[in-house]
C-alpha cells in the first residue's frame, strides 16, 4: 500500500519536507477555505499541488470533498450544491486527482467527549464517553427528548456530573463534542447543532440512505467518466448521537450502498478504527466481502472500555496494533487484495493508505499538536504498520 500522511493545508503544524525523514511516500489533503456547496476551480487546486510538489510531493487523495447539509437532507441549495460537486469532480480529475474520500454524517464529524485522556504511559489519546456525551446531549445542547436515549442509570450519572463541573469543564466539553475534524470546512456552534437537528426532524435511517444514494447516483457517473474513485468513509463512532441516523457503520451498510449504485467508482474508505468500535467488526470479512471496492484505507485502532454500554461503548484511541481491531490479519487480507488487482492489470492496484489518529507522545505533549494528528504518534504508528505490510509484501 502506498504509505502517505493526512496534512491539513499551510496552517498545519507539521512542516512538509519533515515528513520525507519518515518515508512518508504522499499526502492526503483537501482545500479547507472552501465552504461545503461551493466549487472548487482548478487554480485551487494547483495552488495546493504546487505547494506540496515544493516538498517533493504528490496530491495522492482529496480528504475531503465535502458533503453539504443540503445535500444530505435534500434541502432547498440540493441541485446547486451538486452541480458544484460534479464540477470540483472534473476540476481535480483535470489536475490528475484520482482518489477522493468523503462521508454522510449528518451534521458531526467525528465525535469524541475528551481530545487529551491521560494514558497510563504517560501519553494522551482521545476518547469517548456516554455519560460525558449524555452530559453535553441533555444539559448543554438541551436537545428536546434527549433524555429517551439513555437508561435511567446514565442520566442520573450525567446529571450528577453536570452538576458537578466547574464552567470551564461545560466549555471544554462543548468545545470537544462540537469540534468535529480539526480543519473541516463546517464549524458548528451549539446554536448551530440545534438549527440543523430540526432539519434532521423527518430523515430516519432509510431516508438518510436514500439520500446517500440519489447522491451517489448523480456523482458516482461522473467519477466513472473521470477514471475517479470515490470512497465513503465510516460513521465515527458507528452508532446513532442526538437521535440522527447512521447509515455507514457496518460491512452491511456498505454493501447495501456499494449494490444500489454499482459503479467501480462507487467505492469505500475502509478506516478499522471507526468500524471497529462495534464489537460486530471484522476487518478481514469487510476486505474479503468489498476489496474490489477498496479505494483509500485509514489504519488506526480503538479499544471499548470494559463494562460500557454494548450498543454505544466507551472507547478511546489505541495504539494502532494494540486495538480491538486483529490488524494484522486485516492488512494481510489488504496485501493480498493489491496482489488480485495486480494479477487483473488494474491501474489502481496499488492501495492508498495513511495511519489515522494517534496518541500524543514525547514532544507532541503539551497542547500544541493537532488533537487526532500528532506527529510521533502516527510516526510511530506508521512505522508499526510498515513492518506488518513489509511481512505480507
């Protein structure tokens, strides 16, 4: 697999040219000043190739080409924001972008509850907790029937812990909760979160998956004049928060989509860190069932927390092979993918991949490194992760 690196633009800490100390081998970036629905042209987008071919590298995947609100619930900028869509499509296809990730959350990006838990080696990683959710859901954002979605016992335990913060614990928590992907186009407010819900009143899972796919079945078409490839990424974490739907949380959701629009363009962002957080995952069925339509991987792993809730477990970010995901037998799988597509000619044979999230370690510590994105945590993951891909090559 090709071992490339997620860089947020020219405000990102990590400097370029550092990364070819490490064997980074290409980058995974995306034109963040961009609003969602808004085009992108192609002098954009050579702006950014320019930038990165100063470091000596390529534009390798689009993370991401987002989807707007109205696109996801089919709201009144829906045919515009598409045309945009279709012609960023093209644009960066005339540049010689190929890969572009997306997803269909609705409203957040990922969640997580607490971006700096203190680990027991004395590191950072970010983490997820119910009760903490429960806190922001029913006492912060005040979402009406909040309360329906969580036992009696985690709403008395939330309500004792609201009670219990300090202010400036409510703000960090409502920062956490709502600051979604470090660098994303959408930057929401509480005010925001609870204008959007609303929009949200009538779309339930089938709906929602509807959507995905009139969307699909305008954009994938394009993609596949273009020698494209799309790939949706995973609901993070896979379960429903604020009573919205999730369609893209399990190897299932994505074959229902991958069938509905059966274009090779249509394809999927395999990242084993938010699949595997339910405890029904398995990495190496996902590849075997969809590794035709693999076309980007993130490589993170999570562990749930013993004795959380089954349904919505705890969990936070693990080292990348100390996880509730069996990496290895799943990048095995992956290795022997590359080797099928090799054998079948495909231009594409040769999968994207970059190690997603990592602990704050040694120097990362002290707040300044993107939360998510450090540099020696991912360093060292891509180094773990390397080692498994070089036994398999």
């Amino acid at each position: 697999m090709k071992q490339c690196w997620r860089w947020f633009g020219p405000d990102d800490p990590i400097v370029l040219a550092d990364l070819h100390q490490i064997g980074v081998q290409g980058i995974v970036t995306s034109l963040h000043h961009i609003p969602p629905g808004e085009p992108w042209d192609e002098p954009s987008i050579a702006d950014r190739q320019a930038l990165l071919a100063a470091a000596g590298y390529s534009w390798d995947v689009v993370e991401s080409l987002p989807v707007s609100e109205a696109i996801k619930t089919q709201s009144a900028d829906m045919a515009e924001h598409l045309q945009a869509y279709k012609s960023s499509l093209r644009a960066l296809s005339a540049r010689g972008i190929k890969v572009v990730c997306y997803n269909f959350m609705p409203i957040l990006d990922w969640t997580r509850t607490a971006l700096r838990a203190p680990q027991p080696h004395g590191g950072t990683a970010m983490l997820f907790d119910l009760t903490d959710f429960a806190v922001f859901d029913i006492h912060i954002l005040k979402r009406p029937g909040a309360s329906e979605d969580y036992s009696s016992a985690v709403q008395q335990v939330a309500t004792d812990r609201f009670l219990g913060m300090p202010d400036r614990s409510r703000a960090q928590l409502k920062h956490n909760v709502t600051a979604g992907l470090p660098g994303a186009n959408d930057q929401w407010s509480v005010q925001d979160v609870r204008a959007l819900l609303q929009t949200y009143a009538h779309i339930d899972r089938d709906r929602l998956r509807a959507n995905l796919i009139d969307f699909l079945s305008e954009v994938a078409p394009v993609a596949e004049e273009q020698g494209q490839r799309l790939c949706c990424h995973p609901d993070d974490p896979p379960f429903s928060l604020l009573g919205l739907p999730r369609i893209m949380s399990s190897t299932d959701d994505y074959g229902a989509v991958l069938d509905a629009v059966d274009l090779s363009a249509n394809g999927a962002t395999l990242c084993t860190g938010s699949l595997g957080v339910s405890p029904e995952f398995d990495g190496l069925d996902f590849v075997r069932r969809h590794g035709d339509r693999i076309h980007f991987v993130h490589l993170r792993n999570t562990r749930r927390i013993a004795g959380s809730d089954s349904q919505k477990p705890d969990f936070f970010e693990a080292p990348h092979l100390e996880g509730d995901t069996d990496m290895v037998s799943t990048i095995r799988e992956l290795m022997n993918e590359q080797r099928r597509r090799k054998s079948q000619g495909r231009g594409d044979w040769q999968i994207p991949m970059r190690p997603d999230h990592g602990q704050e370690l040694l120097s990362d510590l002290g707040g300044h490194s993107t939360p998510g994105y450090p540099l020696i945590g991912r360093m060292r993951g891509l180094a773990e992760l390397r080692g498994i891909m070089a036994a398999f090559s």
